[in-house]
C-alpha cells in the first residue's frame, strides 16, 4: 500500500518543480546576477521558506537522526553549533552581507578585504567543498528512504533523484531554487509539526521517561553529558557553527534579499525554527535507541517511520523528507555551480561575457550533479562526508573573513569597490591555506588559531609603505 504512494508524491513534486523552473527560467537566465541572486531583490517570504527548506534537508532528518541514535545527548552541541550558527548568522553577518550584490562569499572577501585572486578561488574551492558534500548527502538520504519504504536498491534511486536535481536547477538557477523552496519550506513547517508530536509518542512526551529507559538499555553515559570532555563539546560546537558560517549557500540568501532587514529576519527566523527542530530530531533517534538498541544507526528513521506511525502519517512524512531534501539539494546544487563559475574561472577568465557565465554555470551544474552523484553512492555517512569540510573551511576561512572585516584599513562602513582591509594578498593566501590544512590534521579549533594568528603576521611583514587601501594581488 504505501509504495504507490511514495511513486504517486514523488510525481507530484517533480512535475510540480519542473513547471516551475520552465516558468522562471527565460527571466532566470537573462543575467549571470538573476541566475545566481534573483537580482539582489528576492522578498522575505522567499528568502525566509528557502532558509528554512534548504537546511532542513535528508541530512538533517536521516543523519541528525542516526548520530542522536549512534551518539546519545553528546551529539546535541554539535546539533547547537550547527544549527545555532544561523542565529549567530543572522545576528552578525546577515544584514551586513543583505547590503551588497555579490554572487560568493568569496567574492565579498575578494573586493572588501584582499583583491587576490588566488585566494578567491581557494576559498571558492574550500566553501564549494560543504556545498558539494551536503548535496551528495540529500541523494544518499532519499535512497535510503526509498530503499527502507520500497525495498528499492538505493542505487538507481540517488541516480534518478542527481538527474531531478540537474535538470530543474540547470533550467531556473537561484530563481527556480526559491520558488521551489517556497513550497518545499511550507510543507517543511507544517508537516514537521505533526511529525514531532507523533514521534515523541512513545514515551508519552515526556523526557524524563526517555531517560529512564536509555539508562537501561544504553547505560548512564548516553544520556549524560557530565562524562563528555568539555573539550570535545567545545569541538564539536566549533566546528559546526564555523562551518556553517562558511556555507555559501546561507551567503547567497542574503546577497539576494532585497534588503539588509530582509536578509537578517529570514535567517534569524529560520535559525530559531531549526534549532528547535534539528534537536527534537536528534531526540529522536533516542527514542528509536529506547524501542531498538541493535538497529542499525543509518535506519533509525525509516526503522521508526515504518513501525511506529500510522499510515497516513508516514505518507506525510515520506512528502516531508522528501521536499526537505529535494529543496537542499537544489540550493546546494545551485550554489556550488555558482562558486566553480564566479570564484574559479571569471577571476581568470575576465573577458567572458553575462551569457556566457550563465552557459558555464549550467554547464558546472551538470558535472557538480554528476560528482555529487558519485559521491553519494561511496561515501559511508551522511554527516561524514561534510564534517571534514566544514572543518576545512570553517577553519581556514571565516577566521580571515573576521580578522579583515575587524582589522580596517579606514575608519568608516564597507562599500563595494573599495577595499577596507590591512590584509595582503600573501597573508590571506597563507592564513586561508594554513588554517584549512591544521584544522584538518589537528582540529578545527589549531586551525582557526593559526589562520587568524597567520593573516595578521603575514600582513605586517608583508606590506609596504607605498601600499594603498586599494592595491591587491
């Protein structure tokens, strides 16, 4: 009974997206600027669903899911660094970045703090990194919801759903994005509402009782963190909240809100929401522990789905993971292409044209689906795959984004065009670099000291007394 369904929501919403990209994608494709930020012009309804939708992907309901199982409450800090960092986001980056157009972060760092086009593509290459590990994640999420509500290989299921993802992106870029996003977003919202209060049914809502039972099941030190070092709690906070802060995908939001209030409300509405939801998530995987203790982590969900909730239930779920991840995987789609073409080939390839850059992004799109796709069907976890880069470029780039946004050059607000920054050229090359390298090999939070530590000593030694505010590599 519930295969026919699944095939029958899985119509629907491909039919629906791709009516919608073939809508949008004439205006979409008229600009490089419209196909990867609308304009610079996108409303708060739009922007906020799409935040909402594209964090709220497979890995977040499968994976988040299969850690709190693997994990217990020690998974929560990494759960608030991650999540917490869009509040974070919102509160100190989110309006300043709704202020200006730029396609990439990348792109904001290379005009406002260093002008060196080297360091813009590595940053491109590092940030692209989260980009491409998170969508190859939503495809690995759906094959293994397929597989665990169809008995489907979940080969051919990550396969057809990287094609989805290619077509409907390649067609209406960021504009196709939040429109689908938008549905996505509100289904994300209602739907997970009702999930919740089904999942934590169980245990009668009550956590003392979920307590009770993981104490005798998994011992005491599952669901305590008096036994978790706190430095391994700070770790994990760390490496998620400045790995998020280094996420394109959240970057590009803002540079396509209209506005700076625009930009910031979404992201601090969405990150509340999400927060919330991401832990009750975790919590779940829990529960799961308390009825199953020998499942296997990665099936806690579908596990549960299938043999705890009534039908229709599932069925609304089934549409709700489904949207989630289908709505990330677009947006990371999206957003990857978009780093490869702006931060990797126009600094070197200046003379390429509007139209031409939108015919690159396209094209980027296609072997970013492909990559993704192959990645999904090797990788061994979902928040494996993004957890060394968001360590890579968590620690390598925000600290040089911080360092040069706080060290000005001059004393008044960033505009664009001018650099405002004592950063050099070489500094940021070597801090970028230097912090990703440590912060991979050592951990996030070396790697953060030395790229912060590395941007201002290079920089001292490096400049000139004939430099301006305006030279650059």
């Amino acid at each position: 009974m519930l295969t026919p369904i699944v095939f029958a929501i899985t119509i629907v919403f491909c039919l629906a997206f791709f009516y919608i990209s073939w809508r949008v994608k004439d205006h979409a494709s008229s600009s490089f600027a419209m196909y990867a930020i609308g304009g610079g012009a996108l409303p708060l309804y739009l922007i906020l669903f799409s935040d909402i939708a594209t964090i709220m992907g497979a890995g977040n309901f499968i994976g988040h899911a299969s850690l709190g199982f693997e994990k217990g409450i020690s998974h929560i800090p990494f759960v608030f660094g991650e999540q917490g960092s869009k509040i974070i986001f919102a509160l100190l980056f989110a309006g300043f970045a709704g202020r200006f157009t730029y396609i990439t972060i990348s792109d904001l760092m290379y005009d406002l703090l260093h002008r060196d086009k080297i360091t813009k593509a590595i940053t491109g290459v590092l940030t692209g990194s989260i980009m491409l590990a998170w969508l190859a994640g939503q495809s690995k999420g759906l094959g293994y919801i397929f597989g665990q509500f169809t008995d489907m290989d979940p080969v051919p299921v990550i396969i057809f759903f990287n094609i989805i993802f290619i077509i409907y992106t390649y067609m209406g870029g960021v504009l196709s994005v939040v429109w689908t996003d938008f549905i996505q977003g509100v289904i994300v919202v209602g739907f997970g509402c009702l999930f919740y209060y089904f999942a934590f049914a169980p245990v009668d809502w009550d956590l003392g009782l979920l307590g009770e039972r993981l104490n005798e099941v998994a011992g005491p030190d599952y669901w305590s963190l008096s036994e978790v070092p706190i430095g391994t709690i700070l770790v994990q906070f760390i490496t998620g909240c400045f790995g998020v802060l280094a996420a394109q995908v959240y970057w590009q939001r803002c540079f396509a809100a209209k506005d700076a209030n625009t930009a910031r409300n979404a992201m601090l509405i969405s990150g509340v929401f999400v927060i919330i939801a991401v832990s009750l998530t975790a919590m779940v995987g829990m529960i799961v522990k308390s009825l199953n203790p020998d499942l296997d982590p990665a099936l806690a969900m579908p596990w549960f789905m299938m043999n705890h909730m009534p039908l229709y239930i599932v069925a609304v779920v089934f549409a709700l993971i489904l949207a989630a991840a289908m709505s990330s995987a677009d947006s990371l789609l999206n957003s990857s292409a978009i780093i490869v073409v702006n931060d990797v080939i126009r600094p070197f390839k200046p003379e390429l044209t509007d139209q031409q850059l939108v015919a690159w992004t396209k094209k980027a799109t296609i072997i970013i689906g492909i990559i993704a796709c192959l990645l999904a069907l090797y990788a061994e976890s979902i928040i494996g795959m993004f957890a060394k880069a968001y360590t890579m470029a968590g620690g390598g780039v925000v600290p040089v984004l911080i360092v040069g946004l706080l060290w000005k050059a001059r004393r008044r607000p960033f505009d664009m065009g001018e650099k405002n920054s004592k950063l050099t050229p070489w500094a940021v090359r070597v801090a970028v670099v230097s912090g990703a390298v440590v912060s991979l090999i050592y951990g996030i939070i070396h790697g953060i000291v030395v790229s912060g530590s590395l941007a201002i000593i290079v920089s001292l030694l490096t400049r000139t007394p004939k430099e301006t505010i305006t030279e650059g590599g």
